[in-house]
C-alpha cells in the first residue's frame, strides 16, 4: 500500500493528535514510496533494522523510536548506523509511543491485560495511560506473579507480601513506575509495569499495596504485534514480528 496513506491511517487509528508525547508519532524516517512488507519489534535498535535489511522490508514499525525531547540532536555515532541504513536500504521507519500504550484494542495494556485474562473497568493516570480491572475471582499476590512469569516468558519482581489476597488489579506497561501513587490511589492492591525505581520498594512496604516489575520490554511486546497484525490483515501486506531480546 501506498506509505502516505499508511501513516493517515495509522494517525487515525491511534488517535495522535490527542497526545502530547516526547517524541514524534508516525513517519520518522521516509523509505520508498509503497510498503508492502512490514516488520514490527519494539524498538528500533540496530539489530532489528538489521533483520528488515535482511527481509527486504518496506518498513518498520516501532512503540520505541528516533527523535526523543533532550537527547543530543547530533547525528553521529549510532544514531549514524541507524540512519544509515535506513536511508541506504529506502526503508521506512513508522513509531507510535503513547498512542500504542493506550489504544483500547491493539495498545501495550490491552494487550497485556488480555493475556493476563484481565479487562479494564477504568482507566488512571496522566492521558488515562493506566488501566483497572478486578480479577473475577481473588488471589494471592505470588500466584498473580506466577501467571505473569507464565504469560510474558521471564520471572517478574514483586515487591511486598507475596501471600496478600489480591482482586483490583492496576497495570501500565513499560517505565510507569511513576503511576505507582496514581494506582494506590484508585484503590488498587496491586499495581503491575514494567520498570521499578529504588523508591518504588518504600512505597510498596509503606502503602501495603503490592507492585510487580514485569519488564519494560516484555510488557510492551503485544501491541506493536497486534498492530502489524492488524494491518496485515486489513491490508493484505506481508508482516512480521521480529522479538529482539531485552532482559530490562
């Protein structure tokens, strides 16, 4: 399909203009004009331009992109490599960052929260990037973890009692960790993200309120997947995931 009408639909989709993000959604990097085999991953690292180099895709499509508020503008050193490829192999690179955490349908949280087998009552925080659910029946705080480590493939840090009865559930993917007062807040027992902070641990000893670190990357993996699923779908263009390994 034609990139531009891609990206408006993409900007559609994903509702962009109502986010005041720290770095621009949609096209970053311009390739060739028609795409027709997209690879998705969650950031756009060397390795995995490396890999659309390899496919021969069209484009790639991120949560994690270029262009970040205060980083060095200067292009030089990897950013060079990256940019190089890029441009050297026409290929396009597409990144959504809030807009894919808060889609109801193909966001990080919805995705996690599916897979978690918990669905959404109320949203939280800045945006309203955070999500609440409550678990149709209640259970400890170590067994939650246990189905966590079981769904995302890697053992996440439970910070607080692991045997504490858990049912309303509060969740935002990635480095959210500064959410964590939000969730308390909504009553929350439990609040699940990717990252923690040193601080995180006093509040969760303080509060009572127990806080799962599941990791950055691997709680943001689902979105991008579903999304290049979806456009694969409605489309008719070739994708693939491509799951670059981050133990953070």
């Amino acid at each position: 399909m034609n990139r531009v009408e891609l990206e408006l639909y993409l900007n559609e989709a994903l509702q962009t203009a109502q986010f005041r993000d720290y770095c621009p959604n949609g096209l970053q990097v311009e390739g060739r004009p028609e795409v027709n085999r997209l690879i998705t991953g969650v950031t756009a690292s060397q390795a995995l331009l490396e890999e659309a180099m390899r496919w021969q895709a069209d484009a790639v499509l991120v949560h994690h992109g270029y262009f970040w508020k205060g980083e060095d503008p200067r292009i030089v050193g990897y950013k060079r490599r990256r940019l190089g490829l890029l441009l050297a192999h026409d290929i396009n690179l597409f990144a959504y960052h809030l807009p894919l955490d808060a889609h109801p349908e193909l966001g990080n949280n919805a995705q996690l929260g599916a897979r978690l087998g918990l669905s959404a009552t109320d949203r939280f925080g800045p945006d309203q990037l955070g999500w609440l659910g409550t678990l149709e029946t209640p259970t400890d705080a170590g067994a939650l973890a246990e189905r966590v480590a079981a769904a995302l493939g890697r053992t996440p840090l439970l910070l607080g009692e692991p045997g504490r009865l858990v049912r309303r559930v509060a969740w935002c993917t990635g480095a959210a960790q500064s959410m964590f007062e939000a969730a308390v807040a909504t009553g929350a027992d439990v609040y699940l993200s990717g990252e923690v902070s040193e601080q995180t641990t006093h509040l969760a000893r303080e509060t009572g309120i127990v806080y799962i670190a599941a990791g950055h990357h691997a709680t943001e993996r689902w979105g991008v997947m579903a999304l290049g699923e979806h456009l694969a779908q409605r489309f008719g263009i070739e994708h693939r995931f491509v799951d670059i390994a981050n133990p953070v």
